[in-house]
C-alpha cells in the first residue's frame, strides 16, 4: 500500500531556507546525527550533567505541584514513546513512499534518544521520591495489554493522538516564554525543550502512517475521546498518588491547594491549548494545518546553530 504525505501550506522563502539543517543547525551537528530525514533528524544527546544536581523541587520557585506533575509526564515518556515506535515500526514494510521511510526512521531515532534521556532523568527522579518506575511499570502493562488486543490500525490511532498530545504541549512550551519559566531547573528546562523541539519535527509522522494503512476517521476520532479521558484521570490520578507519597506535600496542604490553584493559569491549561487539543476532531484534520515550521526553525537555530545553546549536550 502506498503511504504517502501530506504537503505542508506553502511558506515563505525565507521561513523554507531557515529550516534548512544547512542554515540552522552546525556541522557539528549534521557530523552527528543518526539515520533520519532532514526534517526529523536523529540527535544523539546526553544530559547527565544538565540533571545531576536537579532539586526535588524543580519547578519555578519550588511549585510542589507542578513538579510532581511534571515528574508524572517524565515518567510515561520512556515506555509510552516504546509503543509508538513499535506501533509505527509494525508499518514499516507498508511505506512505499522514499520520503516518509526516511521520516519514520527519524521518528524511531528521536523517540528512542527521548526514552533513554527520560530513563536517566526518572531514575534521578525516583531517587528524589518521585514513583516514575512505577508509573513506568503501569504503562508497560497497559501497552503491552493493547498490543496484546489491538491490530497495528488501532495501535497507530493511540499513537497518532498522544502524538498529538505531545506536539501541542510541544508547541506552547517552545512558543510561550511563560511557559519555560514554569520549569524552574535550567536542565530539565533543556530537556523538555529538546523533547519538545523534536516532537514538533516528527508531529505528522504516526499520522501519515496512520493514514497510509488505510485508518479511517470514525476510529482516529473515537481513539482521540478515549485519550482525553485516559490522559486526564491517568495523569491525575498518578500527580495524586504521587503527592499523597511525598511528607513535604502531607504536612504543607495549604501550600499545596494554592499551588494547584496557580496550575489553573499555566499556559498548559489555557482555554488556547484545550483548543489546539481538540483541533484533532475538525474533520480532514492534518498535523500540519498547525504550521510551525517557523517555529522549529528558529529553536534548531538557537539549540545547535554555530553558539548553540544544546551544543555541549551533543554526545560524540
């Protein structure tokens, strides 16, 4: 079957040239990267010494709550972006289309760089008090359940809808400068800010696969429904486990009420980013009707151009 992708509006010259990696990423970086597409390059990284004197309470001016749920989002990442690389891979014989393979092996690439640095970072974490293995655990068992039950269309259409998920937290973090600030250690900051670089890149990759095998939009629908249930209640429920564990959290409630008071006015949880999640219901949706590419070009620049803020994060 042929799987091919959908074509991004047209840009302007400048904004096409600027996300060039000839423009916006060094030579240093290119030398470096794994097997991928221009547009979803493999960066192989390393952020053991950006975390290692992380607090327990990284978050903008020792925010309990929004640490913990930070932390949460941390810890699903390693075995949730596993499924997503296993349920794109399941496809791979299927991509007749030269642009999209090379795309799919830079979709693998990056989610298999986001598991391992996000293991490092759940394991310092987990040293903190945080319980990411697990949470990490939880959704090996829950994934593992739907592969178990589910053909490769319904495993894509989970995928393609976090992707979602996570291209929308993506692009209000590396958009709003608000939103940076919220992650108070500059070394989880960089992190997210990678990870989110990153999903904005391969955003559209899961769902032209998705699309490629023939998945239609009663269940690309249906799935999304399901994911803002599951999202909510899982991510709640386990911010709650985890602050329910944590003595500072059980002897300070108060600090903790006026903590997730301020949670209501993140630029996470603004009536703009609900609305960008539920974009994905419009009929004829396409990752790409979101243009960020200015976006992306602009951040390659500032992480791994010539001064690149991420250069020294570059493993060799």
């Amino acid at each position: 079957m042929n799987l091919t992708t959908r074509t991004v509006p047209r840009a302007t010259a400048t904004i096409a040239r600027s996300e060039s990696p000839s423009s916006a990423a060094s030579s240093a970086e290119i030398k470096r990267q794994l097997p991928g597409s221009e547009s979803v390059p493999t960066r192989p990284m390393d952020f053991d010494r950006r975390i290692a004197d992380l607090p327990k309470y990284f978050a903008a001016d020792g925010d309990v709550v929004m640490s913990h749920v930070l932390a949460v989002l941390s810890s699903v990442f390693p075995d949730g972006e596993d499924f997503f690389v296993r349920s794109v891979r399941a496809a791979a014989d299927d991509i007749t289309d030269p642009k999209l393979a090379k795309d799919v092996e830079g979709f693998i690439g990056q989610e298999s760089m986001h598991g391992r640095e996000h293991r490092i970072l759940n394991d310092k974490l987990s040293e903190l008090g945080y319980p990411t293995h697990q949470i990490g655990q939880y959704v090996r068992v829950v994934t593992k359940f739907r592969e178990r039950f589910q053909g490769r269309r319904a495993n894509l259409a989970f995928t393609s809808a976090l992707e979602h998920y996570t291209a929308s937290l993506a692009e209000t973090l590396l958009g709003h400068e608000e939103a940076r600030q919220e992650i108070g250690h500059p070394g989880f900051r960089y992190l997210l800010m990678w990870h989110a670089l990153e999903e904005s890149e391969h955003k559209a990759v899961a769902f032209d696969v998705y699309r490629g095998i023939g998945g239609g939009e009663l269940m690309r629908q249906v799935t999304m429904w399901l994911t803002h249930v599951t999202f909510v209640l899982e991510t709640g429920a386990w911010a709650g486990i985890s602050l329910a564990r944590d003595g500072y959290a059980r002897r300070h409630p108060l600090q903790v009420a006026k903590s997730i008071w301020r949670l209501r006015r993140s630029p996470f949880t603004t009536k703009e980013a609900t609305r960008q999640l539920f974009q994905y219901h419009k009929i004829g949706f396409h990752p790409n009707d979101r243009d960020t590419r200015e976006l992306i070009a602009t951040w390659r620049t500032k992480f791994f151009g010539p001064e690149g803020e991420l250069i020294d994060v570059l493993a060799a």
